[in-house]
C-alpha cells in the first residue's frame, strides 16, 4: 500500500460538481489501497474574495486578523470534501491545520512550518480514513496557539511538507493546467507541457513568477527528496515529474528553516569585463552578446545596472582563458554601439584578478536573511564586492581574487559548511546533455525597482542595506551594482538597484531613506512600472549564444532592457511593465518553445 498525497487547488474544488468530481478521483486512490492525506485550498476565488472585503474596511488591515480572515477559505472546502466523500460511502475526516499540529513559526500572513505533527493523521489512516487537511495554514507553536497563514498559493507548501512529515511515496498537485508548461498558457496558449523537470529549474522558474507552484513547496521536495508530480484535476494524463537529486540527510525538526546553505563555491578561473557608458536603448545587449557568441566564448555572470543620465553599464565574467579573445570584441563592438559624445564614449575595463565566491542551497531569495548573512560575513572580512548574482539555488559575488581565502573563510564559517570549488562540480548535478538551454520562460509583474544612489564605495554597505531588509523579511532579487565610480568629495561612489515585490516596495523605501542618508547616499528612487522576464534551464551553461538569442528577441521588438542579471541556470531582465507580456511572448517564440496545441484554462 503507497501513501499519497494529493492537493487541490482553488479552480479544482470551485463548485459542488468539482468537489464531487474531487472525491471520486480521491476514493478512486483510497479503494486501489492507497493511504490518501488530500490537501485542498479555498473554493474558486474566496480568497481573493476575502481579501477585497478586508481592504473596504481598512487599507493596512493587521496582519493577525487577516490570518483569522483568510483561513476560514480553506475550511469550509475540506469539510465539504469530507461531505461528499462519505455520501460517496469512504470513511473521511476534515482536518484544519492546528488539528493537524501543522507547527509553524509565529508570523503572521507569511509563516514557515516548523514540524507537523502526524500521530493524529496516522491514526485516521489506519481507521481507513481519508484525511482531509486544509492548506496554507498552521499554527504558531510559540505562546498563545495562533492560527498562522503559510503566505498566498501556500497550500502546495502544506501538502508537500505533509508527504514529507508522513514520508508518504509521492505528493500529487493537481491544478487546472496539464501540468508545468514552458510558460504561463493565459500569456502564451501554445505553450507545452515539460515531461519532467529538475528541482533547481522549477525553484528558479516559481520564484520568477511561474505560479503553478509556490516556490517554497519546491524547495521542500528538492529538501526531502519528496516524489513530486503536477497533473490536471480534468484528466488522467501523467503531467509533469519534478525531479530531486539525492538529498542529504536532515532532521524533519525546524523542516522550513533549517541550513539553507549547503556549500560554499568558489571560481578562481574567471575575468571580468566592463563596458561602461553603453547607450540606453534596445539592441545594445544583443548586439555585444551577439558578437560573443558568434566567437563561440561562453559567457558565465552578466549585469547591467541602472541608468547613469542616458547610458548604462554592462558586466560580465568569462573563463580567464577566453578573456584576451572577449576583450577584444568589446573593444571592436564598443564604438559601433550608438552615438558616443566626449564625455558619453563607451569604454572597456577587464579585471583579470577577480574570483567568484557563492553560496548554494535552496530558496535563498525567498530567505532575505540568508544574502544578508553573506553580505555581512564578507564585510567583516574586509572584503569589497564587485559584482552580485542571486538566484533561488545560488548567490554569488564576484570579488578580489587576493580576497578570496578570506571570503571562503568568513562563508564556511558562518554557514557552518565545508567548500567545492566551481570548477569540479560532482558528476551527479552535472544537467544531463540533453538538458535544455531553456526550459521555461517566466514572467513576474508584481515587482518594483529601488535604487540607491551614491553609496560609498567600501566593504559592508550591501551588508547594511540587505539586512536592513532582511529584519523586516523583505525578499530582495535582481540585486546589480553600477560598475562606474562616480567620485563625490572625495568618495568614490556607486549605485545599487534591486527589485522587491510590488507590496514590499513602500516599505523598503521608508526603511532605506533614513539609512541612506546616515550613510552618504544621494537618494532612493522608486519605479514600480517594471516587469521581470526571465529564462531558465539547467543546460545553458556551457552554450554559448542563449543570453544572445534573449537579447536580441527583445531588441528585435523595440523593448529596452533596463537591467540584467543571470545565474548559472536563469537570466532575467527587467523591462517597462506595459511591454512585459510581449517581451514574454517573443522570448518563447525565439527559444521555439510553443507546440502545435492550445491549452484552455477552464474557468
Ligand atoms: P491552483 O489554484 O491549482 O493552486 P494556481 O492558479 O495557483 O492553481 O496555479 C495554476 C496557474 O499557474 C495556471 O492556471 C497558469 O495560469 C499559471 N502558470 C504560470 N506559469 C505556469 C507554467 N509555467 N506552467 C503551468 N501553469 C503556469
Ligand atoms: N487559498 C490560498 C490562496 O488563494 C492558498 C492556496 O490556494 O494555495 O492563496
Ligand atoms: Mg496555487
């Protein structure tokens, strides 16, 4: 007999003929002689219902009522679940999450699970009983019983964190789409389904603006090694595998917090190459991109940072050895890049002394804290930072590479891990040959962009600025430093922009302008119009031309790219919120990722 655990989503359980449906395929699991845990969310749009009635009666509502608030959803979708399927003659049980002991930490509206608690949900098992548990919420361990709310689609998060707990055979989401398409159907209809796809990607792709799964309950799986499988509440088509390597061992105790980094990296083989001063408009990345790939030079971490006036900075590492022959295309694209004045001419810097230190795990923009943390290691070790790339699996800085005993040093210890370097990754995560340069396209509108400008130059502002956030569990992406010096007195001074969720983006402001000006900043502007479209795929390392072909789908269509940033397996640009979903549309066009069917959305 498996045990499994299968979550319905809102679309899936939106009426009484859905909920039956739901508990036939249920009692189906259940007579085949499986233990069935099912995890369901709210009916339809409640939710949203909820949360629109909570804004009429107040604009910055308390974040304990509305836990009180938004977990009603959930219950009454189980205890109509457990309805039908005991007028369908199985033995069922509807549970809320504090009945469960869902055990979570005592923040409200954005929760992390601690431990679950399973006597209560075995022993309804082994009655015979299909148990049914409401998702997306828990309740606070600490003091006074709260009920705790696992942040928005966070009962994929619950049901998978269940599997985990009961260490149940497979956890199955079932959804209204067939399964993980290579991008968003309602943006793009011709986008097909994935067979399979690695943890890694799928992190990455969720927490890019890929909503079929809540990125946290991805990063449990990967944690878990729990068997993990999206599939279509209308069909009993297989849908999408996604896959875990072998995890390491770890206590089921603190299961959402505990060692979010699993080694320190680092790449001591690289250069870096600057242009600064590049126009601001479309067709300049792909044109020295372009260039590069059409060399076959194989490019690894590239930013560009915000405007300066009408022109940008463009950075990127190559392997050392490859860096005379980049070099030299950038010194031979640079003047043809658009109108240069005397003070405006594109100029090229290489840094041959430079070494990439990460950090690896799972969920790391997700966990403010834990870029902060490596921001902070590494200025206490007095060490500047030149370049930041932070992903879902991977944040790296690019730093001195006389620096960089010191930096591996300050990161091992603080994150209590042992080191690999870069450049001997084991065989068993090298991506299989036929992974895909790109496996899915991602598009994320609820993002707003922060700048910081003028900040001096010296080790430990990044610290200061992100654990600022990091306090207030504002999650920071996209993070690029300007690589141009602007003196200012007699301070060499740069800018840093970031992006934060949209919701987050007032409060960041309010948090940075006292900071900024105890610091020496000029200000911290705000654009909230921007969107960020993203690529990932476990195969674009090593293939020379992806981020080209990217660049060049966007220029090709007249759409500026105000900002760049990659890691190994993504690269994501922000561009003006109004051309987000073409932007999206001709990036999956130029990767030929649609099929020849459309996939309709029920309603
Ligand atoms: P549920 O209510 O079942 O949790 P969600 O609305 O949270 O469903 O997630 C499913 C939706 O995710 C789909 O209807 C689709 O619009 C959206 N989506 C975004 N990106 C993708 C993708 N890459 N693959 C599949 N669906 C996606
Ligand atoms: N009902 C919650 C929401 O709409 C949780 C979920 O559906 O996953 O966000
Ligand atoms: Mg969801």
């Amino acid at each position: 007999m498996a045990l499994i655990v299968q979550k319905y989503g809102g679309t899936s359980v939106g009426s009484v003929e859905r909920l039956q449906a739901v508990a036939q395929r249920v009692q189906k699991a259940a007579r085949s002689g499986n233990g069935v845990v099912v995890v369901v969310s709210a009916m339809g749009k409640t939710t949203d219902g909820l949360v629109k009635l909570a804004a009429e009666i107040s604009t910055n509502p308390c974040r304990r009522e509305m836990d009180m608030l938004l977990s009603t959803g959930e219950q009454v979708s189980i205890a109509l679940l457990s309805m039908a399927l005991q007028e369908a003659g199985q033995p069922a049980i509807s549970m809320t999450g504090a009945q469960v002991g869902i055990v979570t930490e005592a923040h409200h509206t954005r929760a992390r699970i601690l431990n679950i608690q399973t006597d209560r949900v075995e022993r309804h098992l082994n009655e015979g009983k299909v148990v049914v548990v409401a998702g997306f919420q828990g309740i606070a361990s600490a003091g006074d019983l709260e009920i705790t709310t696992l942040g928005r689609g966070g009962s994929d998060t619950s049901a998978v964190a269940l599997a985990a707990a009961l260490k149940a055979d497979r956890c199955e989401i079932y959804t209204d789409v067939p399964g993980i398409l290579t991008t968003d159907p309602r943006l793009v209809p011709e986008a097909q389904l994935m067979a399979e796809i690695t943890c890694d990607e799928m992190l990455e792709l969720a927490s890019l603006g890929a909503k079929v799964l809540h990125p946290r309950a991805v990063e449990i799986a990967r944690n878990y090694g729990v068997k993990l499988l999206v599939r279509s509440s209308w069909t009993d088509d297989p849908g999408t595998l996604v896959t875990s390597p072998m995890p390491m061992a770890r206590p089921l105790e603190g299961l959402e917090l505990v060692r979010p980094v699993d080694a320190v990296e680092f790449d001591t083989d690289q250069a870096k190459i600057a242009l600064l001063r590049v126009p601001d408009c479309p067709g300049v990345a792909a044109k020295l991109f372009g260039a590069i790939a059409s060399q076959k030079l194989d490019v690894d971490l590239i930013v560009q940072s915000i405007h300066e006036g009408n022109t940008n900075d463009i950075a990127f590492t190559i392997a050392r050895g490859t860096a005379e022959a980049a070099e030299a295309v950038a010194a031979a694209i640079a003047p043809t890049l658009g109108p240069a004045t005397v003070e405006n001419t594109a100029e090229v810097l290489v840094d041959r002394d430079i070494a990439k230190i990460s950090i690896a795990g799972a969920g790391m923009i997700g966990r403010p804290g834990v870029a902060a943390q490596m921001f902070s290691a590494l200025a206490d070790a007095q060490v500047n930072i030149q370049m930041i790339a932070t992903s879902e699996v991977k944040l790296s800085c690019v730093i001195d590479a006389e620096d960089s005993d010191r930096a591996i040093a300050a990161l091992c210890e603080t994150f209590e891990v042992s080191t690999s370097p870069l450049t001997q990754v084991p065989e068993a995560v090298v991506p299989p040959v036929q992974a895909p340069p790109v496996r899915g396209v991602a598009l994320d509108r609820n993002q707003a962009r922060l700048a910081i400008r003028q900040i001096p130059d010296r080790p430990g502002m990044a610290a200061r600025i992100f654990n600022l956030l990091a306090e207030h569990n504002i999650s920071v992406d996209t993070i690029v430093q300007s690589q141009r010096c602007r003196i200012v007195g007699d301070c060499p001074t740069r800018d840093i922009a970031f992006t934060v969720a949209q919701a987050d983006a007032e409060t960041a402001r309010q948090l940075l302008e006292p900071l900024a000006r105890e610091i020496g900043c000029l200000d911290v502007v705000v654009d909230t119009a921007v969107a960020k479209v993203s690529i990932v795929g476990a195969g674009m390392e090593g293939q020379p031309g992806v981020a080209a072909k990217l660049f060049d789908a966007l220029a090709q269509n007249h759409i500026n790219i105000q900002m760049i940033t990659t890691s190994e397996i993504k690269i994501s640009c922000v561009v003006d919120e109004a051309q987000g979903a073409t932007a999206l549309q001709v990036i999956h066009a130029a990767f030929e990722l649609s099929g020849t069917q459309k996939v309709v959305v029920p309603a």
